[in-house]
C-alpha cells in the first residue's frame, strides 16, 4: 500500500476517539507513512513517556501551543 500524498501530517495529541499517538501509528502501519513526516502538536506537555512511544514509532517532532508558524522551520521537513 502506498501512503497518502501529503507532505506532512500534523496530528493534535488529544483527539477524540484515536489520540494522535494512535492515529501515527495506523497511519505507518496501513499506508506505510513516513513517520518523519508526522508532526505531533499539543496544548500540553507531552510527557517523556509518550515522546518514547512516538520514538518507537519513528515519530520523533512535537510542537506545543499556542505555536508560531517559524516553529515548523526548525523540524527540517
């Protein structure tokens, strides 16, 4: 299976019914998605456990809110 065509997928941590750590990993494992093309946002602090759950999936950018669009320039996509 081919992934979607997008440059890049920014997920929301808090979601309803998947979360974005579910949603990046359905993601890679039925489109076979690039995980450094999956940006994690957040309004909270997302805590070291979850950072190395993303890790484990290849899922390794977190941006927090309220954010500034420069913000993205640092990830090197």
């Amino acid at each position: 299976r081919n992934h979607p065509t997008f440059d890049l997928v920014i997920l929301d941590f808090e979601m309803p019914n998947l979360n974005g750590y579910e949603t990046a990993k359905e993601l890679i494992k039925l489109y076979n998605y690039p995980p450094e093309k999956i940006v994690v946002l957040s309004g909270a602090i997302i805590t070291s456990n979850y950072k190395t759950k993303f890790s484990a999936l290849g899922v390794n950018k977190f941006i927090e809110k309220p954010f500034d669009f420069s913000d993205f320039s640092s990830l090197n996509i």
